[in-house]
C-alpha cells in the first residue's frame, strides 16, 4: 500500500511508523513542506499521514506552504482518502474542516492518560484503544472537533484528544509514533517549552523506560493494521 507522508520539521520525521511500514512491505513517499517539496497528485498515494510541529495552524506568514497544504488536506478529504493525522496534523484536518483551533487551557507536555470511548467507533478503530491508555503529548493549541465528526479521546489537560470522520480521517492531539529517539529530538529541539507548568513534565520524566514507548507504539501498529485492511 501506498503510504505518503507530510512532515513539517526535520525533527518530527515518521518515527515508529516508517519501520512499522518497511517491515509490512508498504512503501512510504514523504513531502518535506520545510525544504518546499511539491506535494503529490492525489492518484499517488493511497493513505495520507501528516505529522506535527511546533507552528499553529494559522501561521502562514511564516510558513506559506500551510496554505496549500491545507488545500490539499480538504481535497483528499474530499477523494475519501483515508487520512491519519497526528497532533498538528490532527488540528490541521480539524482547520480543514472549518473547525476552531486554538490555545489550549494547558500546554500539554510528557506522559499523561487519555480516556477513550469505544463506543460506535468505526471498524478502522476497533480494538485499537484500551479505556484507558499513557500516551505523549506536546502540544499548546486544541481543536473542536469537527462538524459530523465522532469524538473519542479525552485527557484531564485537553478534552478534544480524538476524533474521526467520515469513518476513515483520524485525529490524534496525542502522539503514538514517538520513539526514544523522537522524544530525545523534540526535547533537544523545543526545551524552552519545558517550563514547569502543571501539565508538562520534566526532561527527565519524559525520558522514561523503552516500555511506554512500545506500548504506545504497539497501538499505532494496529491501528495501522486497520488502515489497511480498510484499504485493500
């Protein structure tokens, strides 16, 4: 299957998701939108994953591409591609859709559990999230969810944490792909968020033990897994 991937810093890459990809044999195409590399035509690629940053999605004085990546959001959400995006990808769909994103209560950094409700989720969802789950996060802004949209996942610091649409466009405020490596990059990359606040952690609380990121990442490979018996 064919996976494609839009990226907005050097240092949020696909993490987990690009090994998950290479050992299930599906190839993965990426859109650097920092170095201004074209996105595709919408015929290349068959499920569109879009990762996070530290801008917000209304910045684009500074970033100019947010506008045709935007548009190219809403046009394969229009193609019913079946789309995973991940904390500012999550409120990059939910911009695409006409919905609100804005500063959140509490900026959200480190381990921290999200509630899920399982309920009528769809089957690209099924069996995905426990009830309960430690997940990372690193985010400042939130989203509302978007019209026609069902919500899913909850944290104390950030209620909108999930929704998806249409039965295949995903949003995820949380971070599932984050590996060792990943995490180290972030901290090493944006540690003047790190302030101490009551809803982020420390750098050495959010180093911890190889565990959480397997389980973390555990789900993000079956939800993959869905995505692409959704897609065959």
């Amino acid at each position: 299957m064919r996976f494609h991937l839009l990226q907005h810093v050097s240092f949020e890459g696909p993490a987990a998701i690009e090994g998950w990809l290479k050992n299930n044999h599906h190839s993965l195409t990426t859109t650097k939108l920092f170095q201004s590399d074209p996105l595709p035509a919408q015929d290349d690629f068959d499920v569109l994953i879009i990762m996070g940053g530290p801008m917000g999605v209304d910045d684009v004085e500074q970033y100019p591409w947010l506008i045709e990546e935007r548009k190219f959001i809403q046009k394969s959400i229009q193609n019913d591609k079946t789309i995973l995006g991940i904390c500012l990808g999550a409120q990059l769909i939910a911009r695409a859709c006409d919905a609100r994103v804005f500063k959140n209560k509490y900026r959200e950094i480190g381990w921290f559990d999200i509630s899920v409700n399982s309920e009528n989720l769809p089957t690209i969802l099924k069996d995905v999230f426990p009830e309960k789950i430690e997940v990372f996060h690193w985010h400042g802004d939130t989203f509302e969810i978007p019209e026609s949209a069902v919500h899913f996942a909850s944290s104390e610091a950030c209620n909108n944490q999930g929704f998806i649409l249409n039965g295949r466009v995903i949003g995820l405020q949380f971070h599932s792909e984050t590996t060792e490596s990943a995490a180290d990059l972030l901290v090493d990359n944006c540690r003047d968020e790190l302030d101490g606040s009551v809803f982020v952690q420390s750098e050495e609380e959010i180093k911890v033990e190889s565990e959480k990121y397997n389980s973390i990442n555990q789900v993000l490979f079956d939800l993959l897994e869905n995505i692409v018996e959704l897609n065959r």
